[in-house]
C-alpha cells in the first residue's frame, strides 16, 4: 500500500513541477518576442541605441536567473531557514544604501549601481521580506498566543484569557514590521508601486499562517473601500457597509468587525486627503485613472493608447511586428509598464488570454506546492503567488484602464533584469523546499 501511495506521489510531484516549470519559459518567451518586437520593429531605427539594446541585456539577465536557479538547487533546504534573517538584512541594508547612493531612473531613486552594472535592491528586498516573514510565522505556530485568534484554537491560557487583543498584536507586530521597513525605504525613494506590492504580504501570509477570516478581511476591506472611493463614493460607502456587516458575521468577536469600521473609514478619509499627501504626477495619474477623456494628450494618454492597442488587436491581432500603436511608439513604457498592450495589439485576444492562462497555471502549480509542502514553504508560496496575483491584476489593470498606473511590471514578461531574476528566484524557492518535502516523505513512507 505505501509503495502505491509513493508512486502516485512521485507521478503528482513531477506533473506540478512540469507546469510551473512551462508556464514560466513560456510567460519569459512571452516577454522576449514582445521586447523583440518593440526594439527591432519598423521603427527600430528611431529608438536610441541603449533601447535597442534591452533585448540582447535581457538575455543576459535570463542567464543570470539560470545561474541563480541552478545555484539554489544545489543549497540545503534547511539553510533557507537558518538565513533568513540574514538575507532579509542584508536585503534591507541594499535598500538604505539605494536611498543614500542610488541614482535616479524616471523619477524614483530606485538603482543602485556596481561600476556599468544597476540594479534595483527593492526586487531583491521582496525574497528577505518573504523569507524573514515565513521564518518567524512557522515558528509562531508553536506558541498559542498567535494560534489562540487563528483558525486552529488550542485552550487559550491565562493571559490570553484576559489579555486576547494585547497577545495578538504582540505577535502579528513583527512580521508586519518586515513589511513597514521596506516600505517605508521605498517610499522614500519615490517607488510607490514597489512599496504597494509588499503590503499584500500582510495579510496574505498571516492568513497562511492560520489568522481568522474575519480579522483579514478587515485587513483587506480598506484597501478595498479606498479603490472604489475613486471610481465613486456611493460605491465605497456601500462597499465598507457590506463588508463590516460581513466581517461581523464570519467573525466572533465584535471588536474586530468594530476596527473594520474604523479603518474603513480611514480609507475612505485618505480618499479625500490624497491631492494632499500626494506629489502632483501621483494625483494627475489618480485622475487619469478615474476619467482618462479629461486630459487625453496628458495624463490621460497612456491609458487611453494602452486600449486603443488592445482594442485594435482584435482576436487574432495585426501579427508580429505589425502593432500600428506599438511600432509608432504611442504607446508608452512598452517594455515595461505597458508591455501587456503590444501582447495584445499584435496578438490580439488570444495572444492575452494565452499568457493569462499561462499566468493561471503557474500560479496554480505554485499554490499545489505551497499546499503539499512543510510550513515554512506554505507560507514562502502563498506570498509568491499573492505577490504574483497582485502584480497582474495591477498591471492588467492599468492596461485596461481598471486600475491607476503606479508603475507595477507584468512578472517575466516585462524588461526588467532585476524583476526577472528575482520571479525566476522566488519560483526556484518555492519548488526546492517543495521537492525537499516530498522527498522526506518518500524516505519516511519507506
């Protein structure tokens, strides 16, 4: 009977692998026919030479990202662990060396340069973050104080008996700070979109970790609430009615459906204060996002050519090299930003749905990993995944004119060597602690 067991594990293990390993080539060829076509087009001639030359740096960067992979499935599992918080260190000490150092690149101080060599540490930062985050929370498992407002409820002692609401902030404070350090560094590097994406590993790993539906829905529903608030204000009140009243019927305890209420209403504040906390190229992109028609050759263009370009697709798209929209360079940060737009206006709808798909099975692949491994590679693949998601839905989005352009890439498929070889990394991490499970299993399954 063991040996059946073990024999259809070997045969799941190696059919999920196969699909992230696929799904992945196939998302960063994706991106070198699209970077292809933007830098060696019709008008290639027009660009500058350092744009020509993307392409040929980005697959230098790929081998870079072989390099990485191949490195990390030569190091124990174990020693992923043990240097966490290291790695979240040193990490973090590259991003204050980018603020103090770096240099400037399209508004953000986000790149640190070695000589010819720049890269952005805030990609970097987001395997430390995800590594110190995992660490502490598979080991918080152990102590009841975290579990006792977790899904698994064990008999909760004294103090937490009196002091509930004291011990759970007590252990959900540090992994939120390994979140708050970076971000504050980023923000101050004028990197907001990087900055926003951490913040989904919030509430995607304490809820990996066990914490309660209730308590993170409240931590979703703001963010939430202050979305709707700038497409239109009844929806957002509606918004944060319905999920107060949602979070007060999933959750037991009336003070957290209470601090949904009052976040929520912070969120919806923050709506209104933004004009004023925010710099103007922030606030006009804001704008641009709720009516793009209102300043069409400003702000407003980028978006408005990002669908024009998709639109123009069609189904079967205007073929390789054809995209009217791409090839005249209207539309913006094609190789980056808006790279999900000439994927569309060339290929058309299936060319999107494609890599959409692609998207679906990666993360699919991904999160049956983080499901079947050991705790600590739980958590790492629920972050990978949110942070893929959310990096989609975004950047879709902001093609699509669903969502603010704040600058979020498409992962492997948009020009970026940094982004690149960290997806490649974070990938790499997820299924090394994975197969070093599955492999324990099998041995004690013997």
């Amino acid at each position: 009977m063991r040996a059946v067991d073990y024999s259809i594990q070997g045969r799941g293990a190696s059919r999920v692998w196969y699909v992230v390993l696929a799904s992945s080539l196939l998302l960063i060829a994706w991106g070198f026919v699209a970077l292809y076509s933007i830098t060696h087009g019709p008008a290639a001639e027009q660009l500058g030479s350092a744009v020509q030359d993307s392409f040929l740096r980005q697959l230098v960067w790929f081998g870079v990202g072989l390099g990485v992979v191949g490195g990390m499935f030569l190091i124990p599992e174990e020693l992923y662990y043990r240097l966490a918080y290291p790695l979240y260190g040193f990490t973090l000490a590259l991003l204050v060396a980018t603020l103090l150092w770096g240099r400037e690149v399209n508004g953000a101080k986000a790149w640190l340069y070695f000589g010819p060599i720049g890269m952005q540490p805030g990609e970097f930062m987001k395997i430390g973050t995800l590594l110190a985050m995992a660490r502490y929370l598979s080991g918080l498992q152990h102590r009841s104080a975290f579990v006792s407002f977790s899904r698994f409820r064990p008999q909760p002692s004294r103090i937490q008996r009196y002091y509930p609401l004291l011990s759970r902030l007590t252990d959900g404070m540090p992994p939120v700070l390994f979140v708050l350090l970076p971000v504050v560094l980023l923000i101050l590097q004028n990197d907001t979109g990087t900055a926003l994406l951490f913040l989904i590993f919030i509430p995607a790993l304490l809820f990996g970790s066990g914490l309660s539906v209730g308590i993170t829905l409240a931590m979703i529903s703001p963010v939430v609430v202050a979305y709707a608030g700038l497409i239109d204000l009844r929806a957002a009140l509606l918004m944060a009615l319905v999920s107060v009243i949602a979070i007060g019927v999933v959750e037991q305890e009336r003070v957290v459906a209470v601090l949904s209420a009052l976040f929520n209403g912070i969120a919806l504040l923050g709506v209104f204060a933004l004009p004023y906390l925010l710099k103007p190229h922030q606030v006009a992109r804001l704008e641009a996002f709720a009516n793009p028609e209102l300043d069409p050759q400003g702000v407003g263009w980028n978006v408005l050519q990002a669908q024009m370009a998709i639109g123009s697709g069609g189904i079967w798209g205007k073929g390789f090299l054809q995209g009217a929209q791409t090839q005249a360079g209207f539309v913006p940060a094609r190789s980056t930003d808006f790279v999900f737009a000439v994927i569309g206006e060339e290929f058309g709808l299936v060319g999107t749905v494609s890599v959409l798909v692609l998207y679906g099975g990666l993360l699919f692949g991904l999160l049956h990993m983080a499901e079947r491994g050991g705790l600590f590679t739980r958590l790492l693949g629920i972050g990978v995944v949110s942070l893929f998601l959310a990096h989609v839905v975004i950047n879709v989005g902001m093609n699509t004119g669903l969502m603010p352009v704040i600058g979020v890439p498409l992962p492997l498929i948009s020009y970026g060597g940094s982004a690149l070889v960290t997806n490649m990394a974070l990938i790499a991490l997820v299924a090394r602690l994975y197969r070093a499970h599955q492999r324990q299993l099998r041995f004690r399954s013997l």
